[in-house]
C-alpha cells in the first residue's frame, strides 16, 4: 500500500515538474517575443528619427500626447520660423504612427480584407475617372498655379456622375475601417500638418490609407522611404503650439535618464548612477544616412 501511495506522488511530482517546466519555458518564450518586438519597435523609431533629422526640424518626442493624453502619437516633430524677427512660432508640424505588421493597422476592423481589396479597386477608378475629367472638362483646371508640375483642378465641381458616385463609394470604405481608430482620432485632434504612417516596406498599399495619409516604408537596412506624400492640414496656430509643448515635456524622461536623475512617486528626485555608453555602441555601425 505503502509502495502504491510512493508511486503515486511520484507520478504526481513528475506531472507538476513538468507543468512547471513547460510554464517555465512559455515564460521565457513569450518574454524573448516581446524583447524582439522591442528591439524591432526601437528600431524602426531610430530609422524614422533620422529620416527627419535630415529635413532639420527644430525638435523631435516619442510617444508625444495629441489635444488629449489618451492619444499618444508614436513620433512627433515641429518646425519653427521667426515672427516679425522677434519669436519663434511653429510653422509645421509632423506626426508618424508606426505599425510593425499590417494586423497592426486595422485592430478594430473585422472583415478588412475584403474592405481594403474594395477601396484600392475604387481609388483606382477614381484616378482613372479623374484622368477623364481633364480631357472632357478642362475648364476645370486651376489656372493660378504658374507651373504645370504644380497645377491642380477642381474635380469637385465635375459635371460626371460617375466620379461623385466614386467619392461617395470612397468615403462609406474609410468611414467603415477608420471610424473611432486611432488614426482618425489623431487626425482630428488638428494639430500636425502631416500626418504618415509608417510600415515594414511593403506591408501597407498607399492606396489603402485614409484620404490625406502620407504612407513611409521602412527597409532592412533602417533606410526610411517615402512612397505616398501626405496632404497638408491647416491646423489653428494654438493647435500647433499644444503638440510643441507635448513634445518637450515627452524629452523630458529622457533628459532626467541621460543625466542620472530620477524622482519617485512621492516626488522625491534621486541621484542615481548616469549610464555610461557600452563597448558595442561605441562600436556600433555608422550606417549612411
């Protein structure tokens, strides 16, 4: 009987080590996922951070909120220009959402492939319409613009049917993938110019964003290319300057660190040990920006 009982917590001992261990190893698995993903997110924002350092903006944030906290912007930057030589105002701002695979893009949506494959089809049609418009209508044109590179036309006011039954089309496709995202939101917080996202080349079709999106591809070798340009927003001058404030206070964290600093929830600041650069950053590939 004696035997039966050793047997038996013995069986039982084994099953609960395994369970463990298999616990044990989904742990490890699932935590070195999310250091990839990590990794790959920072990445991907160092790629982007200095894809604006070449255009020379006067600041850049992470993580930077937009009119309401609940909506952090993953890269933010301004551009600032003298008023009456005297102070600086913001003259253009940018915000960049990145999406590391295209699931990313649409959370909330269900059935977006069959959306998505229809408004790339429709925005097709819509150039394709828009083409037949200047031929049959060129009074359209806009006459105010001096060059032909530049010129532009009012295809709102075609007389084709066709064209305003696409627009239509167009915009009941945006509303049933946007609607409540958080693209739309930040959109409507009117407070960046430009708005881009940003995604692993090839993940996204430019054609597949909302109306006004600028569409980034970010390559292997952390080259950033800009495949859609995105339209400009006016946005009011208050607007502007809340995003400007956002992102210094999100540099903040980052300032604090750099210098050693810290402060508790108490609000207590302490003096802690400032990080030193290691042997393999200082040895880091200078890639070629």
């Amino acid at each position: 009987m004696k035997k039966k009982d050793t047997t038996q917590t013995q069986t039982q001992s084994q099953l609960l080590f395994e369970f463990a261990g298999n616990e044990i190893k989904e742990t490890k698995a699932a935590y070195n996922a999310s250091a990839s993903t990590r990794y790959q997110s920072l990445n991907f924002k160092r790629a982007l951070i200095a894809w604006l350092l070449k255009e020379s903006p006067n600041g850049i944030g992470i993580s930077v909120p937009t009119k309401f906290s609940k909506y952090l912007a993953d890269i933010a930057a301004f551009w600032s220009e003298p008023v009456k030589g005297k102070y600086l105002m913001p003259s253009r701002t940018v915000i960049i959402e990145t999406r590391l695979n295209r699931d990313e893009c649409w959370p909330e949506c269900s059935g977006k492939e069959d959306i998505l494959a229809e408004l790339k089809t429709k925005k097709e049609d819509k150039r394709k319409l828009e083409a037949e418009i200047r031929k049959t209508e060129p009074a359209l044109k806009d006459t105010d613009n001096l060059f032909n590179e530049y010129e532009s036309w009012n295809y709102l006011q075609s007389a084709n049917k066709k064209y305003h039954k696409c627009l239509k089309k167009i915009e009941e496709l945006e509303h049933a993938l946007y609607k409540g995202s958080r693209f739309e939101q930040i959109r409507r917080a009117h407070v960046a110019n430009n708005l881009y996202l940003a995604v692993p080349a090839g993940t996204v079709h430019a054609d597949e964003l909302a109306d006004g999106w600028g569409l980034i591809f970010v390559h292997n070798d952390l080259k950033a290319e800009v495949v859609k340009k995105s339209e400009t927003w006016d946005c009011p001058e208050n607007n502007k300057l809340h995003l400007v404030q956002n992102i210094a206070t999100s540099c903040l964290k980052s300032l604090t660190m750099s210098f050693g600093i810290r402060e508790d929830s108490d609000g207590k600041v302490i003096f802690t040990r400032i990080p030193k650069r290691s042997r393999a950053q200082k040895n880091d590939l200078k890639l070629n920006l």
